[in-house]
C-alpha cells in the first residue's frame, strides 16, 4: 500500500494565512489545491513536504469574473469549472478545447487551474494555452501582490518564478477580439500529451496582427514557439503560411522520445498540430466552427 | 487529528493521520469496504465515491481534506431495500463481471444521471472516462446506464439540483 510520508497539516482559512502559514513552516511546506499533482507524487515519494497548507478553503481564490477587459480565473478554479463556464467558451475556445482533453471527468472536478500552472510539468496542457494567450499571473507573498508574464513565469522544468511562500492567485488573460484552438494527440483518452498545440490569431483586415503558439510536451522553450510567431506576424491567415509555421514551430522544439513515441514522431507531430491549430483559429475567425 | 465527515448521511469522527487517503479512511476506519482501491496513480477510478455532490478519485483526496464536508459511497445508492434503477440497470445488462470497478462506476452513473436524465452513448462514454474496467469491455456498462435512465433513473434531477446549489464564491460573476 502506497501512502504518503507523515507531514503536517494546516488548513488554511484566508489568504493571508495561507501565507503566513508558509513562511512559517519554511521551504519544506507546500500548498495542497487538488492534489492531484502532488499527492500521487507523495504516494511514489517523488516529493516529500513536511507540511501541507490547504487552501481549498479560500472561496476568493475560486471565481471565475470579467474584470474590466480582462478574464480573472482564480487559482483555484477546478478544471471542470472552467470548461463548463461561458464565458471561457465565448471568448477563449483555445481553454475549452484544452480543458476538453486534460485528464478525466473526475480528475478535472478536483484539480485546478493555478496547482496546473505551479506544477509547471513539461506536458502540462494549460501551461501552454495560457502561453499561447500570453496570460498574466498574479502572485501574493509576504510581499504583496506582483504580476507575472506567463513567458517569465515558467524557469523549467517543475521550476517556476514563484518566490518562496508566494502563491499563484489568478490568471488573467485580455478579452479581445481574436481566434484561437487547441490540438493534442493523446495515446488514449484521458492521458497526458504526446504533443499538444494551441493557437492565438489576431487578425486585422486580412492581416495577422498578433498570433500566440503554445506548445506542450516537446520541450519547447517556455511553453511557446516564438520564431513561428514572429514569421506569422504581418502575414495572411493562409494554408501556407499556417504550412510553414508548422515547419519553422516543428524545428524550434526540443522533444526526447520516451514511452510516447520518438523524437522525429515528436517533431511530426508537433509541426502538424501547430498548422491544424492555427487553421481551426483561423475558420472560428471567420465564424466557421473548426 | 480529529475529523467528522458525513458519510451517506451520517457522521464519523475519528482521529487519523493527516497522510491517511479518503479511500482508506472509508474502507478501514469506517469499514465501508464496497469503495475499491486499485492503483498508486490517479488512473483507475475504482475509488470514485461523492465529495459535496461531485465525484472524485478518493484515492487522491486526503481524509483531512474531507473534514466537515459530506461524502457519497456506492453504499448509500440504494433507498433501504430498494435498489437504485443504477444498480438494477447493472443487474439487468449484465454490466459486470468481477465487479471490482462496479461502485465507481455506478457513482458516476448516479451522478450523471441525476445532471442529464437521457444522456447518449457518447455522454456516457465520457462520463465513465477516466475508470478502468478490467472484464467488461465497457459495452454493457454503457447499456446497463442507458437501462437506468429509460427505467426512471434521471427521474430525480429534482433533488439533484437541491444538492449542487453551487457552493458561495462559485457561481460565475459577470461585471
Ligand atoms: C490521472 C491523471 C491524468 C492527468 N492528465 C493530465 C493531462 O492530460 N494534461 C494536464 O495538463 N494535466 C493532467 N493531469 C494533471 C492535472 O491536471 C493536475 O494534477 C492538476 O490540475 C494539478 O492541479 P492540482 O490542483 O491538483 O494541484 P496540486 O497537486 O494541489 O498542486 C500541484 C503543485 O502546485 C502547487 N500549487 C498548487 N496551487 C498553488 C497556488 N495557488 N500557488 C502556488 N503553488 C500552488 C502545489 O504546491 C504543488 O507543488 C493529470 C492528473 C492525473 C492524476
Ligand atoms: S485507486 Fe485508482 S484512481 Fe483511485
Ligand atoms: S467488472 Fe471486473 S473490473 Fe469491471
């Protein structure tokens, strides 16, 4: 039977505890959202904190609210809170796509958007839709409260920018006008990526204006192909260059083969999902479902 | 540490380890064993049990974490005597074999049921997504689901929306 080491407990009633309670039990305490990242790594003693601070009690932490031109998503907002919310299917189909394909009915009810970003896994899918809609990330620590560029957010691997008792607090993303989709290839339903991509278009007078290209589980730098964009901007929204941000996105990432396949599938896959991502943007643009 | 959790309607308290899972904590502390456990990994549903109307991988969720809020375990589907139309549907299709994965899966099926009283093939299928089943190949699962819900089993949505008021904080705000 698999259980985790002992370790305290303390369940946190406000922000600000939560934060005290962190400083107080030093760089050997973790917050617990939905577990679902950190528990099955205590259960395989991948991770081991001395103590675990709650806070599935912070109600202010699990909103989802327009603000001015922006979408706040609290850290806590489960996965399946997101999916289902209109306003996120409205205006950024890239995170409903990608919520439709993370994990499980039942791991989407438990686990949340901020324990996603914080856990920073190389294969995360919100990690790079988020990076795709190049979000903003508001921390609060001992401090107080900073914002984060999503593109400053992720340093590698498991590593964010996340100072020592500071929590992730919400997402905010922009609400403008522009098209966006989210591809992944899976080995089955429910599992992490083998490759997954999402696509930002905005698009002006038949012109690309801005695009974002989220990438996961290729090693691509940060979650982002960014020479892709920077050859999509000031371009047409057309198969070929669609054709050749696939091409240029596919040489930037840095996959490793392991059980999900091998490197040049990787690269395969990653170049084709980026082209089909950009497409299905590019028909919602034009008000065809993709 | 001490905790009191409502388990289908009634009240434990106990003292357990923070470490200890919900799984554990039902099956060996209360003895409500007809919650299966099955991985280390999150993967195999088996665990599926009811936390404040919504199901969960109990096998993720810590027994402290479950202090002061309400759990459903497939041993309180039925009403006294009467088996839930869930648990007959899986009677009348032959919808296990071992029945190791049978309570999750009638804990989602309850639940997606009492939220879509006809649900498609296809809404069922994705339900039952993330649970694993050794023996069945998932075709009589999804029929002895469909039975259910042609058999009066979606008929109690009423109190179901009783049960998932959402909780304050979670209802969506537009400015
Ligand atoms: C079977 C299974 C399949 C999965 N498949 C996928 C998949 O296909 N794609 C995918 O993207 N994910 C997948 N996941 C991961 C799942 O989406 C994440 O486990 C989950 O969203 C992480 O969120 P959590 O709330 O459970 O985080 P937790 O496990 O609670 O926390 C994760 C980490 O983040 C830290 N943390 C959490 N919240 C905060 C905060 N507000 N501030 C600072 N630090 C914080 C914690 O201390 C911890 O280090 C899968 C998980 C499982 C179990
Ligand atoms: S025991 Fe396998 S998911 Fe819980
Ligand atoms: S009936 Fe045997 S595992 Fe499903």
């Amino acid at each position: 039977m698999q259980v985790p080491a002992a370790f305290q407990y303390e369940r946190a009633t406000s922000l600000e505890q939560a934060i005290e309670l962190l400083t107080r039990y030093g760089p050997e305490a973790r917050v617990v959202a939905g577990g679902h990242s950190l528990l099955p790594m205590m259960k395989l003693r991948l991770a081991q904190p001395e103590a675990l601070i709650d806070i599935n009690g912070l109600g202010e932490l699990a909103m989802i609210r327009v603000d001015g031109h922006d979408l706040a998503v609290g850290a806590m907002v489960r996965h399946a809170e997101l999916l289902a919310s209109p306003v996120v299917g409205e205006h950024f189909p890239i995170l409903r796509d990608a919520e439709r394909v993370i994990a499980d009915p039942l791991v989407r009810n438990r686990g949340t958007v901020g324990g996603s970003l914080c856990q920073a896994d190389p294969s995360e899918d919100l990690s790079a839709a988020f990076s795709a809609l190049r979000a903003t990330l508001v921390a609060q620590g001992p401090g107080g409260r900073r914002t984060i560029g999503i593109r400053e957010f992720f340093l590698g691997p498991y590593e964010t920018a996340l100072n020592e008792a500071e929590l992730l607090v919400e997402i905010r993303v922009p609400i403008r006008s522009h098209a966006s989709a989210y591809r992944k290839v899976e080995r089955r339903v429910g599992d992490w990526a083998v490759v997954a991509a999402g696509a930002v278009l905005e698009i002006s007078d038949g012109v690309i204006t801005e695009a974002g290209i989220g990438l996961t589980a290729v090693g691509a730098r940060r979650f982002v192909a960014e020479q892709a964009e920077d050859f999509l901007r000031g371009g047409r929204p057309d198969d070929e260059g669609f054709t050749e941000a696939g091409r240029i996105a596919a040489q930037e990432c840095r996959p490793t083969a392991d059980q999900r396949g091998p490197v040049d599938y990787k690269r395969h896959l990653a170049g084709e999902l980026t082209t089909r991502a950009l497409r299905a943007a590019a028909a919602r643009a034009q008000g065809q479902e993709a | 540490m001490r905790i009191t959790v409502t388990v289908n309607g009634e009240q434990y308290t106990r003292d357990v380890e923070p470490r200890l899972l919900l799984v554990h904590f039902l099956r060996d502390e209360l003895g409500l064993t007809g919650t299966h456990w099955g991985c280390d990994t999150s993967n195999c549903g088996v665990c599926t049990v009811w936390l404040d109307g919504t199901p969960v991988k109990s096998c993720t969720v810590l027994a402290v974490m479950a202090d002061g809020h309400e759990v459903r375990t497939v041993e309180g589907l039925a009403h006294g005597a009467e088996l839930d139309p869930v648990q007959q549907g899986f009677i009348a299709c032959h919808g296990l074999q071992c029945g190791f994965c049978t309570p999750g899966m009638m804990m989602t099926a309850r639940w997606l049921l009492d939220h879509d009283a006809d649900p498609s093939e296809e809404d069922i299928r994705e339900a039952i997504s993330g649970q694993m089943c050794r023996c069945t190949g998932y075709e009589n699962i999804v029929r002895s689901i469909r039975w259910a819900a042609e058999h009066g089993g979606g008929a109690r949505t009423a109190d179901a929306d009783a049960d998932t008021e959402p909780a304050p904080g979670r209802e969506e705000v537009r400015a």
